[in-house]
C-alpha cells in the first residue's frame, strides 16, 4: 500500500482531469452565432487528435481517492476483458503492467497467473512475467517462473537463453551449468551448444568445453559441428588435436561427409599450419571424389593455393582441373552438346591420363542422338572417329581401336542411314594392320548394307592401286547396277579400260552407257566417248558420234563443238584409212566441212527453234571468228566469207514489254533488247517505222 505522500505523487496520464475555475457569464444575449452539439464534438475530437493535445491532470490528495481509483481502474480492466474476450492477451498485458505500476504486486502475479491459464503456449507472456520479477529483483519469483516455462516449452530456445543469462548476472555459474545440461538433454539446434560451449570459455574451462564438444558431435553429427570443434582445438594451439579431429570427422561422416565445406576447411588449416603437401593431397583427393557440380569453390581455392605455394606444374594441374569443372558443367547440363565432349576429351588428351580421355570418350558415346535423323547424327559420329584415332595413334592400343570402329557400326542405323566415312576408315585401319582380308571384309559389307558412291569409288582404289583389275570390273559392275544413271562412273569405268589398251571394252562401255534412259549428266558422258574417239584418231566415229548426238539435242554448243572438230586436225589420225588421211592433209578440206556444219547448224536453229535467237547469235559470232581466222582462204575469200555471216546478222532492238504479277495485274514495264533477223523483215511492223525515222534525221543533219 501507497504512503500518504505517494498518495499525492500518484498521477497516471489517461486519467487525470483538471477541473476549469468557475468563471461569470458577462453577457446574456444570444451570440450571433450559434453553436450546436455536433459542432462541439467535432471540435473535440479535431483538438484530441492533434499533436499537442494533453490529456487533463487528476490530482490524488489521499487514500480514499487512490482506493477509489484503484477500484475504479481494475473495473474497467475487468469489464473490458469481459467485453473484448479473455483472449485478447494485450488486455491481460496492460492489465498486469498497470498493477504493477501501482506496486501491488501480488495482484500483478494474479493477473500474469490468470494470463498463462489462458495460453501458457504464448512465449511473449512467459518473457514478461519474468522481466517483471527481475525488474522488481524478486530472483526466487524469476527461478520459478523460468523454471516453469522451459518445463512447458523446452524447444523454444529464447526461454533457455534467458534464464541462462539471469543466473549468469547473477554470478551462479554452478547453476547456469545446470540449467545447461538440462536445455542439452532436448539435444537443441548447433547455436544451443555453441552457447554452451562459449559459456564454459569464458571462465577457461577448456576441459569441460572439449567434452561439450565431444557430446555435441555425436548428438548433431554434421560437417559443421567438426567444423567447429576442430576450429576449437586450433585456438587453444593443438594442432595435432585439431588435425586428428579432421580425420576423425571424414571417418565418421562417411559419404556424408564428403563436402566441398570439409575439405576445403581441412586443406584450409593444413595451409596454416604450413602443411603444404597435405593441403594439395587434401584437394586432389576432393577434386578426384567430389562430383564436379559440387565444387566449385573447391576448384578455385585450389587454385588460388597453387599459385600462392606451387610450381608451373601445380599451377597447370589447378588450371587444369578448373576447366575441367567447366566442361563437367556444360556436359550435364546438356548431354547431347557435343562440341562440349569434344573440347572435354581434347582438354583431358593434353593431360596425357588416358583412363581420363577413355572415360570422357565413353560418357559420351553413351549419349545417341535423340531421333534416328542424320542430321542429329552428323556431329555425334566424330566422337567414335576421335575414339578410335585416340586408341590409335595416342595410346596404341590396336585391339581396342578396332573394338571401337566395330561398335560404332553397330550403332549406326544402316537401314535408315548410314555414314561412308565410317565404312572408309575402319577399312583404311585394317590395312594399316595388314589385315587386307578384315578391310576388303568391311567394304563389302558397306556395300551389301548401305551401298555409297564414296564406298565404291574407296574400294575400287584400294583395289586397283594393289593392281587386282578383275576385283576392279567387278566393283564398277555392282556400282553401276546400283546406280546406272551416274555418268561419271560410266567415264570412269571406261577409263580404266582404256588406260588398259582394252579400246573394244571401252568403246562397249561408253556405248551402253549412252543407252541408259535416264543419267544425271549425259553431256559429260558423250564429251568423254567424243574425246576418247578423238584421241584414237578416228574421224569417222567421232563424226558418227555427233551425229548420233544432234539427233538427240540441237544445243548450239553441240554444233560448235562439232564444227571445231571439223576444223581441227587429229591428234592421231589412223592409218588404215585413206580418207581420213587426206582430210588431215587438207585444211582446206577441213574447213570446208566447219562451213557445212555451221551451216547446217544455223539454218536448224533457225526453223526448230525461231525463239532461240541468243543462241542463234552466238552461233554467228563464232562462225565469223572461225572465217576470220581461216588458214586457208585469201584475203579476198575470207572477206567475201565474212561478208556472208555478216549479212545473216540480226539487228539488235531495245524493245518494252508489260510487266505481270502474280495476281495478273500489270506492274509496270520493263525493257530488253531483241533481234531482227533479215528473213524477219516482213514480221516485223515496227522496223520500217524505225528506218524511216533515221533516213529522216539523216536527211535533216545533212540540211
């Protein structure tokens, strides 16, 4: 209870009201403006919510008017509980504070009482409960109410701390080490013990904290915890205690403990320690255990130890295995990048491991195009290429190149696809070998599966470069039953015939081949038999020839051709034919059948084909090329033979025509030059109308 003088002391804000000295009305009269009750609300709630209001001052002279607010106040706490709900805990918390302001105690410890009965889970509840006891120094009060609450709520660890520290200001050390054990009992998270743990050091129980610590690794076995305790045993300067611990962490943890944050620690304090080849086995074995997508920052700080404490070699084997991080990422991010395996396989070639290179090459073989496409396979297939070179010429190991090239074919789908190169190059290691039988094996197989022109052509080298000629014919017979129309096989084949001296084959060769119905490029393949003809010395065939051709096309460049046959002397004439004899020694005669040929040529391109007037004119051009240049004729002759081609010349027009969309509407015109032939001088209206006008401007510069 108050003292008298306390009494008077005792003011509380909320409350307090200054009663207005009475004052006397001086004037009656109604004013001229009058106010109504809204507006003296209004104005009292405005006046209430600015800044500077001060609620009125009640002023307590004794014990009754303190009894009587006292009694007053707990009236409205309890109505307003009544009203508001008896859990609304900020009604109880003001409740509890005021009787505590009114240093009543007792009822305080009520009204907190009351509060937990409600909700004793409210840890807020427990913390100011017992921050009113401390703060009124009843310490027994405080021990009971901590007490209690870590009784009810031993997994909130802000209750533990609390109570911890009380008994530590409070100078009980033997008690706070209790209260310790007891919070270790509910095994708590790694904070809890590192509380625990600093506790203990701070009054240099080294001792005690070194079994804390033993405690705490098995209860919470982590990374973080050894972390700690060997980062424990390093301060107190035992460096063999702490190494020891390490090792025992790594044992302990098994596969658990093989973190990139272990290791690196471990290594980490080696360096310290000046243990600077313990350190580098410390990361190699990470590097070469850890999966690369989990160290990261392994990869760096090695570095960044190589260059602090290696040489150029540990240097380049720390650049090394960064980029080898680098690639390991790309690869599992994406399988199927195969440029990616190929700079990981050239990267582990230039480290020289091969168990390396052969694990990176096997990786990702097993990574097959998602779809049997060529296009997706294009890429994959160089990884077997590299494979076998690999085991070729860097290892040496023939078996296992040989394993590799056969694997490779069978993974290949031959029936949709296939790939020459393959086929070509195991076949070309076989002969390597000397296994001629394996390779001419390969090919054969190559062309009973999946028959390529690059197989044939390969096969029939190889085989006519070991001088097997009938293995030869043979290839070229099964190259062109697979595939007739490709003319340049029929040339080749014929080729190699001829490069035999077997003309009648040769000369068979070409003959069925020009008999095909259909070829890809039959102007190579009557060119080649036109040259070989030649090249015998046999006008009359080669003439028979062109023949033969132009009743099949009246290209102009076949009649060119056929002309400067016509004009150009054998290479070898032949000798069994007078007739052919005597035109070699005639150029004149030579000539003669050029004319006749340009002849024929102009007037056939003239009525088969009237369209063709470009070709037409070339067609003159080189006819008067060849009579300006003739040999054989005189001055005057070749004038006059000049003078002939002259006068079938057409006249060059620059003519306009309309030009057409593609929805048929006229876009404009367009202008383009054609010829008038002389024959066409009747067909063609507008060249009078031309002439005239130039007799007229003639006539009108001569004026």
């Amino acid at each position: 209870m108050a003292s008298e003088t306390g009494i008077a002391g005792t003011l509380k804000k909320d409350t307090e009201v200054r009663l207005p000295r009475t004052t006397r009305v001086k004037d009656k009269q109604p004013a001229d403006k009058q106010i109504t009750a809204e507006q003296i609300l209004r104005e009292a709630k405005e006046l209430q919510l600015e800044d500077e209001f001060k609620p009125p001052v009640q002023i307590i002279t004794d014990t009754a008017e303190l009894d009587e607010y006292r009694l007053r106040k707990r009236k409205e706490f309890e109505d307003l509980l009544r009203r508001v709900g008896r859990f609304n805990m900020n009604v109880w918390v003001k409740y509890a504070q005021w009787e505590e302001s009114q240093k009543d105690f007792r009822r305080a410890r009520s009204v907190w009482e009351r509060t937990l009965q409600i909700s004793y889970t409210n840890v807020s509840i427990w913390l100011k409960y017992a921050e009113m006891e401390m703060r009124n120094r009843f310490i027994n009060h405080a021990r009971n109410v901590w007490d209690r609450a870590v009784t009810y709520l031993p997994r909130v660890d802000q209750l533990w701390y609390k109570y911890v520290h009380m008994e530590e200001m409070l100078g009980n050390v033997a008690g706070s080490r209790a209260i310790f054990d007891r919070w270790m009992r509910f095994e708590p998270d790694h904070q809890g013990w590192a509380a625990y743990i600093n506790f203990e050091l701070r009054y240099n129980e080294v001792a005690r904290a070194r079994a804390i610590y033993e405690r705490y690794v098995q209860v919470l076995p982590s990374v973080k915890a050894w972390v700690r305790y060997a980062k424990f045993e390093m301060k107190n300067g035992e460096i063999a205690l702490a190494r020891q611990t390490y090792e025992r962490a790594v044992e302990a943890l098994g596969e658990d403990g093989e973190t990139e944050e272990l290791f690196m620690k471990f290594a980490e304090f080696e360096e310290k320690v000046k243990e600077t080849e313990r350190s580098r086995a410390i990361y190699k074995y990470a590097l070469d255990h850890l999966p690369k997508s989990q160290a990261s920052r392994l990869y760096e700080r090695y570095l960044a130890f190589e260059k602090q404490h290696g040489e150029r070699e540990g240097i380049e084997q720390a650049i090394l295995s960064k980029r080898r991080f680098y690639y390991e990422e790309q690869v599992q991010a994406n399988p199927l990048n195969y440029d990616a395996w190929f700079d990981y396989a050239r990267l582990e070639g230039s480290a020289e491991d091969v168990e390396r290179v052969r694990d990176v090459y096997e990786r990702a073989i097993a990574n097959k195009p998602p779809a049997n496409e060529k296009w997706f396979w294009k890429r994959y297939i160089y990884l077997w290429i590299n494979y076998a070179l690999f085991e070729e010429l860097d290892v040496g190991d023939m078996g296992r190149a040989r394993d590799v090239y056969y694997m490779c074919l069978k993974v290949i789908p031959h029936e949709q696809f296939t790939f020459a190169k393959i086929w070509i190059l195991a076949a070309q290691f076989e002969i390597r070998q000397k296994q001629l039988d394996a390779a001419r094996k390969i090919l054969g197989m190559a062309i009973g599966m999946a028959p390529k022109e690059k197989v044939f052509k390969t096969y029939i080298e190889i085989e006519l470069m070991l001088g097997n000629i009938d293995r030869c014919r043979t290839l070229y017979k099964k190259y062109l039953e697979w595939n007739p129309e490709n003319c340049s096989a029929w040339c080749r084949y014929a080729e190699l015939e001829c490069g035999l001296e077997e003309d009648e084959r040769a000369r068979a060769i070409y003959e069925l081949a020009i008999s095909q119905a259909v070829l890809d490029m039959p102007e190579l393949l009557w060119k080649a038999y036109i040259d070989f003809e030649i090249e015998k010395g046999s006008r009359a065939r080669t003439r028979v020839l062109y023949e033969r051709l132009l009743d099949r096309t009246k290209h102009v460049r076949v009649w060119m051709s056929y002309a400067q046959f016509e004009a150009s002397p054998l290479p070898n004439a032949g000798d069994d034919e007078d007739l052919e004899q005597a035109d070699e020694e005639s150029a004149k005669s030579r000539e003669e059948r050029a004319e006749k040929v340009y002849e024929r040529a102009f007037q056939c391109l003239r009525e088969l084909q009237p369209d063709a007037k470009e070709e037409a004119v070339l067609l003159l051009e080189a006819w008067r090329a060849f009579e300006q240049e003739s040999a054989s004729k005189s001055a005057e002759e070749k004038a006059k033979s000049v003078e002939t081609v002259e006068k079938k010349m057409p006249k060059k027009v620059k003519r306009k025509r309309s030009i057409v969309t593609e929805d048929q509407l006229e876009a404009g015109f367009e202008e383009y030059y054609d010829y008038i032939f002389p024959e066409e001088g009747g067909h063609a209206p507008n060249l009078r109308l031309l002439e005239m006008a130039r007799r007229w401007k003639q006539q009108k510069q001569t004026k």
